[in-house]
C-alpha cells in the first residue's frame, strides 16, 4: 500500500474510528502528520481511563498503529499516541526521577535499579543521564519487565 500524506492519515483516521467504536471507548482523536511520524491527540470522556495503570492503554493503542501502519507504508511512518499532554508530563518525571536517582547512587555508590517502564520512557531515563558525570546507565531484563538501572561510574583513577 504506497501511503501519501493526506492518504494516511485518511487510512489512520477510519482505522482509529473502527478501533474506537469496537472498544467503546468515548475518545475523539485528532492526527498530525509531519516528517513521517504522525501524531494521534486523544481526549474525550474516557482519557483518564488512557492514562491510568501507568498508561498502559495508550502504550497499546501506539502499539496498534505502529503494526497496523508502519509496514505498510514505504516510507515508514511511525505513531506517537498522546492524551490530555501525558507523554509531556511524563517525560519531566521521568527527567526528575534520572536526577534524583543519580544523586542517590553517587552518594551512595550503589546501582539503583527503576521500575520497569516502556522503552520509550527509559531513553528519557537514558537521554537524562547521558552527561550526567559519576553515573551510567543501562538497560536490563526482558519484556514488561525491562527497566534501567542507575550505576556509579568507575572514574579514571579507580581504573
């Protein structure tokens, strides 16, 4: 299926319809196509239940766009889906929580392993501390259970 612009956004915009209508879910939703990512807005009645358990059913409904649309289309467009600005609000926590995080493992110089999260949230993590010196950060565990952990650096004199 070779997707235009304003094509795909049409395709998305039926497909979202449907995909609304068959989980009742009271949402609007409104898309931004720009440098092939597409951003899908929701609100509506149902929103907080979108952003509640951690957002998990927004995490899903990204999910969904990206499988149903990303192979489709040659030019590989990507899905960001966002509600009530949860993606904004989240990644500043996420920004405070690399922060505090890395205080506490520099002053203590023990790793601090974060709760799982999606791996768009552990590059913020990652992103935050990239620079950050006396700390490093990686990835570990699988699936749902993946998450960061926070690690003293070894300095060039411990070396």
């Amino acid at each position: 299926m070779n997707f235009d612009k304003e094509k795909l956004e049409s395709e998305v915009g039926h497909f979202l319809e449907k995909l609304l209508k068959a989980t009742g879910l009271d949402l609007e939703f409104r898309c931004e196509p720009e440098d092939h990512t597409m951003t899908v807005w929701l609100s509506g009645q149902d929103a907080p239940m979108v952003v509640s358990s951690n957002a998990r059913l927004l995490y899903a409904i990204n999910h969904i766009l990206n499988r149903a649309f990303y192979e489709k289309s040659p030019q590989r467009w990507s899905f960001i889906v966002d509600c009530n600005d949860y993606r904004a609000t989240r990644e500043a926590e996420l920004e405070i929580l690399a922060r505090e995080g890395a205080e506490t493992v520099k002053h203590s110089g023990n790793l601090l392993p974060l709760a799982p999260m999606p791996a768009s949230e552990r590059r913020v993590v990652h992103l935050a501390l990239a620079q950050e010196p006396g700390v490093s950060t990686e990835s570990e565990g699988t699936g749902a259970q993946r998450r960061v952990v926070i690690l003293p650096s070894i300095s060039r004199d411990d070396a």
